[in-house]
C-alpha cells in the first residue's frame, strides 16, 4: 500500500495519476494523518506553504516510518509555464516535488516526467498557439514538466506534422465515427465495445437499421456543415456482413458526397474476418484505408489472447487487400503481450517488414478495468519496464527500415511501463481522423454503441463529450434518445 497525505492544497486526481506511474501495481490511499498509515506501508507527504517570499513545496517520503527521500521547492516563481496563473504553478511544483522525491529512490524511469494526461501533445499545441517557438517549447518540456529529450523531441516533432493537417480549425468542419461493436471473439486485453457474434450476431440486422437511423437524422442537421473524415471502428467492422456495411457506407454517401470526403478508414482488424467479397466492397465504396491487425505474428501469443487466427491468416488477408487495389494499410501491434519477448518482437517486426505496410500502429499493452486481462493478470507474465523500451526501440528501428515517421500518439491509463502509443506513417500516408480526434482541435460525431461524439468549440479551445450508451441492447432501445442529445447540441453549437 502506497499512502498520501495532502497539506495545503487537494491536487489528489493530479497526484494519484502521477504516483501510479511509479508504483503501477500498488493500491494507493489519500489519508488526512500520518497516524492512519501503515507502519509498514510507504507514506509521501507533500506540503505546501504561503510564506512570506511566496509559497513553498515540500515532499517527503517514509517508508517503515523511516525517512527515505526529499525534495523541497523553495519558490514556485522558479516555474516557468504559459502564463504566471497560480494556482498552476503551485500544481506544477506540488507534482515536480513528488517526483524529484520519488525518482531518488524508484528504479521505475518516469520518461514523461510530470505529464500524466493521455494527450501530451496537446500542450505543444497549446504553446505554438500562443506563439512560443520549438526551442522555448523544447526547453520548458525537458525543465519544467520534466520529460525526457527523446518524448520532447517526439511530441514536439509531431505536433508540428499534426498542424499541416488540423489548422487553421474551423467551426464547420467535422469528422465522423462510427461504432460496429461486433467481434468474432473477445480478445483477453480487450476494454472497447464488443459483442461476440455467436451470441450477439442475431442483433446485427437491427442494429444495421438502428445505426442508419440515427445517421440520417442527425445528417439532418450537419447539412451545412464539411465533413473532414470518416472512420469505421468497433469491434471488428469486417465481422459483420459484407451487405450490412455495405448498407451504412451508402447511407453516409447518400447524406454527404463521397468525394467532398477527404478520407475514409474502415478497420478490418481480424484477419479472420477479411473476405475477397468483403474487400471488394469496400473498394467499391472507395474506401481509402483499412487496418489489418496482427497484434502479434507469433502463433503462441495470438492462441492465449484469443485472436482465433494465426499469421498465415494475416498474411493472406494483406497480400489480398493489396492484390484488390489497397495502397493505404495499417498495421496495428501490441508491446508487451502476455509472455512476449525481445525476439518475438523482432520475429513480428520481421513479417511486417516483409509486407511493406505504409501505416504502423505501435500500442504498448495497457491493462484496462474492463479486460479479461484485468481479471486474470496474475496468470500472465507482463513484461518489466527496461524489456518495454527495448521492445519500443526495436519497433521504432523497424518504423524507420520502412521510411516511416511517427505522426501522431498517445497514452492510457494503466499502460506498462508509463510508455506511449506512436502512429507511423510513410509520407503522405497519415491519418486525417487519428489527428483529429487525439488533438481534439475538430468535432467528432459519433454513431452506434459505445460512440462519443465530441462538439468542438474553436474560439474557447475547449469541447463537450455526448456519448452514446455502451450497451447494445441498451442502444437499440434508445436510438431516438441518443439522436436527440446530438441534434439539440449541435443546433446550439
């Protein structure tokens, strides 16, 4: 047990993310008195003080009651961020303190310092708006919220690609997902929206008609709006009939006019699902890209977490996808599989460099509440932080092999080894929608269970989440539900 005693401010949501990324697998309990800790737990105390050259930050951390680290800021005017609010440089200060203190006794490397939001990016966008150059953003990143040169360089060289794509930003522009929340199976990692088809495939008919519905009448009110991309996800979209998207990629059509589109991305993420019939629907619709997902190419690793295919499958379902016409394929892997090592990162690295994909999706395994991994993670040896990064490095050599660059990322929360997710493309290959719904500088309107459509108010730099419920029976009953929360905000937007 992990505890933390607050004096003097309650950044507890701030400080719980931060001290999770050190002690990853530990329980963690805010207390009021240092009486209620543990004797033999671990016990960091941060406090913060108004005095009178101004307000001061102290972390200590016991452990079995014995002092073991601190670390002291004696002014938080030593901070130096986007503007000289107070309250942010005391957050600031309060989370340097921690992990200055922490990182004195830890073995666990924190390569994004202070950082704890799963958009990092996010903030260099914040500078360059604000009309900071990349040496000053540089530096603030590297000495004040501490990350490493290698993420600084990395956010920062990214943002810059991501501008080309999301600016200037526009009210009227939007993109648009939609939810297939089918799957053959449920893979072990698995948190997103997801019905296995031998139970639930007696619903997609009606979930078909649903979706449409709830497309067309909320296209009613986008009629004076640009749609910028569209993305099909799940779930496994290729899981169900081929006529069944058919059926939906026409109904956008039908609303806005394909070739005003700038791009559509359909995930056809189980190669287990990806048809000759289905792939020449899709070329048929003029889908531009689509995702292959190996996960992994060793067959061990695809059996335990419940893929049902194997790489040969993978294979097939590329070199077919390529043979129909595709020129723009993503691959999708995760480092840090279950019981995966260094040369079985290689070994995937390897079949994928044989393909020649021009899109690489690196995740780096997150263990999320709503997983099976989550339930059974005690059975499955998860890979340590130092095996982590040389797996990432091995990914990013590969990227590089196959004249890839990183054009966007992003983090989790639980993820191994307080790492990232990194997109590379090949030039003039990225992806308009993995821009713009991590940056979040566009609206995004969502369709079908489990979707989250985010109304994006330029002039405030902020936006609204409206999701739509996860459940699919729950969904079905209460499409008229969910059309009406878009449309009444999307009137008044």
């Amino acid at each position: 047990m992990v505890y933390i005693r607050l004096q003097g401010h309650n950044y507890e949501y701030d400080v719980g993310a931060l001290v999770k990324t050190f002690y990853f697998n530990r329980d963690i309990k805010f207390i009021s008195d240092k009486t209620l800790a543990d004797s033999q737990g671990l016990l960091i105390e941060n406090i913060v003080t108004n005095t009178m050259n101004g307000y001061k930050v102290i972390t200590k951390i016991y452990n079995n009651q014995k002092e073991m680290s601190e670390f002291i800021i004696k002014d938080i005017n030593s901070i130096k961020i986007l503007d000289n609010n107070s309250d942010r440089k005391i957050k600031i200060a309060v989370k340097q303190s921690i992990y200055k203190a922490i990182s004195k006794i830890s073995e666990v490397n924190a390569p994004w310092g202070i950082l704890t939001g799963i958009r990092p990016t996010k903030i260099v966008h914040d500078f360059l708006d604000s009309g900071y150059n990349s040496n000053d953003i540089y530096k603030i990143l590297t000495e004040q919220y501490l990350l490493n040169e290698e993420k600084s360089s990395l956010i920062l060289s990214i943002a810059l690609k991501e501008r080309k794509f999301l600016y200037p930003m526009d009210r009227d522009r939007f993109s648009m997902y939609i939810s297939i929340p089918f799957c053959p199976t449920r893979c072990l990692y698995c948190s997103f929206p997801s019905n296995s088809l031998v139970q639930w495939g007696k619903l997609v008919d009606e979930y078909t008609d649903k979706l449409i519905f709830e497309i067309e009448q909320v296209g009613k009110t986008l009629a004076n709006r640009r749609i910028n991309s569209l993305y099909i996800g799940g779930g496994t979209p290729t899981a169900i009939p081929a006529e069944n998207l058919d059926r939906i990629l026409k109904s956008v059509y039908n609303i806005f006019d394909r070739d005003k589109i700038r791009e559509v991305t359909v995930e056809a993420g189980r190669p287990d699902t990806v048809t000759e019939e289905m792939l020449e629907m899709l070329k048929e619709n003029k889908v531009d890209r689509i995702s292959i997902n190996p996960q992994t190419m060793n067959e061990g690793t695809l059996d335990l977490i419940g893929r049902n295919h194997n790489p040969e499958d993978i294979i097939r379902a590329y070199k077919l996808a390529n043979k129909i016409g595709f020129d723009s394929i993503n691959m999708d892997i995760i480092i840090g599989l279950p019981n995966e090592k260094e040369e079985d990162v290689i070994n995937t690295m390897e079949e994928i460099i044989k393909l020649s994909p021009n899109n690489l999706t690196v995740h780096t395994m997150a263990v999320k509440r709503a997983s099976k991994l989550r339930e059974k993670i005690d059975e499955y040896s998860l890979t340590q932080q130092r095996s982590l990064e040389r797996m990432l490095d091995i990914t990013k050599e590969y990227a590089k092999k196959m004249k890839m660059e990183p054009y966007y990322m992003y983090r989790q929360k639980q993820i191994l080894g307080n790492f990232e997710n990194v997109g590379y493309s090949t030039k003039g290959k990225e992806c308009i929608y993995n821009m713009a719904i991590m940056e979040e500088k566009e609206t995004i309107i969502a369709f079908g269970a489990g979707a989250t459509s985010k109304i994006f108010y330029p002039n405030e730099n902020r936006f609204q989440r409206v999701p739509n419920v996860k459940n699919l029976k729950v969904y079905l009953e209460r499409v008229k539900e969910m059309i009406e929360r878009k449309k009444n905000l999307l009137e008044i937007s």
